[in-house]
C-alpha cells in the first residue's frame, strides 16, 4: 500500500505527459477543475456569509458599468457559476464542455484550444457590451454576469467550422447549438448576448486557425496562431471600448449589480 502511494504521483505525471503528447484532453480537464473549484468557494461564501458573497460577484463578475476599472472580470467570470441548490448552471455547462471540447482540443493543440476558449469568453462578453450599450439603461449597464456558457459556444461554433471543412456530420452540432441558443427563450436571466457573441468568436477564430489552402502554404501553424490571436484580440477590444465609450450613462452609473446567470 504505502509503494502505491509513493508511485501514484509519478503515475500521475507520466499520465499527464503522455495526454499532452497525444492531445488528450488536458485543457478541457483543467478549465472544469478550475470551474468546479471556483464554483465551491463560490458555495462556501453563498452560505458561510451572504455580504461575502456579494463582494466576491461585485470583483469577480461581468458588470459592463465597471470594465474599466475591473477589467480582471473579463477573465474571471467565465469561470464562476450560479451558487445554491440549483446546479443546474455549472452541470450543464461542465458535461457540454466535456463532451464537445475535447474533439477540438485535439484537433488544433493545447495552446490553440486554450487561446480560442479564452478568446470566445471574451467575445461573449464583448456580445454583452453590445447588447448593453443598444438598450443603454442603467440596469444593463449595472447587470452583472458570469459562466462559460460563452466560451462554450465558441467551442461549438469553432467544431460547426472546422467540421464543414473536414466533411463531417454536423446535424447532431448544429442541434445541439440550436437548443442552447433559444434555451433563453423558455429560461429566464440567460444572458444570450454572451451565448452570440461566443459563437461569433469561436467559429470567427477557428476560421482563421484552419485557414485557406493558400494561406496555410504561406504561413505556418505557429503564425497562423500569434496573428489571429492578435487580430481577434484587438477586435474584441474595440467592440468593448466603442460600446463603452459611446455611452454617457456609463460614468454616471451607481448601484447594485444583478446577477445573471450566463
């Protein structure tokens, strides 16, 4: 027994190495770790003490009013989920995850995987942005939202593309993004603008990775990753700082953030 445990963190690394090398799901693997982590200290303080709890949505949650001086939560609201009895928020985003991610993340490479799921997070957010800034009220502008249903959606929008490409069966995806998208209509405080604008993302991304046949002869996997992290990046950045700066309500806002689930 004690031989076992000694051997079992070795075991354990020689397991990982070896998912890495094969592009195993070891991303995916971390992201709902992390999720799952997050989601019970996010328990412990719904429970333990409510004022704690509100401080840990105020600085960790998506509140378009207060991105510029908070812009951590771009990142970290993707991986918080809605705390109680209810887990229906964190399971169903946990088992999409599991089941549509690691196809991807096989297919483009760790880094790749990782930098579209980050990218697509911050598309949904960026989707938030734009719907805030069209109704531009004080209560979305204050409406604070969190998940990783956004970046989730950039993972089924990045498969339905590079599916198309290899000439797959896309039915069963499309399906599948067909219910997430208008699962909105029939449950209330789902933040769809996130759902959008992940997708947007996610296949906009993908898109870019895979490229065309000429591209790919001129550039390589590599720069094909720096140049579209790069230009998504300051794409995503823009919509976010001409939806905020185009509105005077945003430095006038005051108040207590809602949460919504996303």
């Amino acid at each position: 027994m004690t031989s076992s445990i000694r051997l079992s963190p070795t075991r354990w690394i020689r397991h990982l190495r070896y998912e890495w090398k094969h592009r195993g799901p070891v991303i995916t693997s971390i992201i709902i770790t992390v999720c799952v982590l997050m989601w019970l200290v996010e328990q412990i303080a719904y429970y333990a003490d409510k004022n704690a709890f509100t401080g840990m949505v105020y600085r960790m949650a998506f509140i378009p009013a207060l991105t510029a001086s908070q812009p951590w939560t771009f990142l970290t609201s993707l991986f918080m989920h809605a705390p109680g009895i209810d887990v229906w928020h964190i399971l169903c985003n946990m088992i999409t995850l599991w089941l549509v991610a690691p196809s991807l993340e096989k297919l483009l490479g760790h880094w790749q995987f990782l930098m579209l799921y980050l990218l697509s997070g911050l598309g949904g957010d960026a989707g938030t942005m734009v719907a805030t800034r069209i109704l531009d009220d004080p209560q979305s502008w204050l409406q604070s939202s969190f998940g990783a249903s956004g970046a989730i959606f950039g993972v089924l929008g990045a498969l339905m593309v590079t599916s198309s490409r290899t000439h797959l069966d896309l039915r069963q995806l499309i399906v599948l993004t067909a219910i997430n998208l208008v699962m909105p209509l029939f449950v209330p405080d789902i933040a769809w603008q996130a759902h959008i604008g992940g997708l947007l993302t996610g296949a906009g991304t993908s898109s870019m990775l895979v490229g065309t046949t000429a591209i790919r002869r001129v550039l390589n996997y590599r720069k094909r990753t720096i140049i579209t992290m790069i230009i998504i990046f300051v794409v995503i950045a823009g919509v976010v700082l001409l939806s905020q700066n185009t509105s005077t309500l945003v430095t006038r806002l005051s108040g207590s953030p809602i949460v919504l689930d996303s």
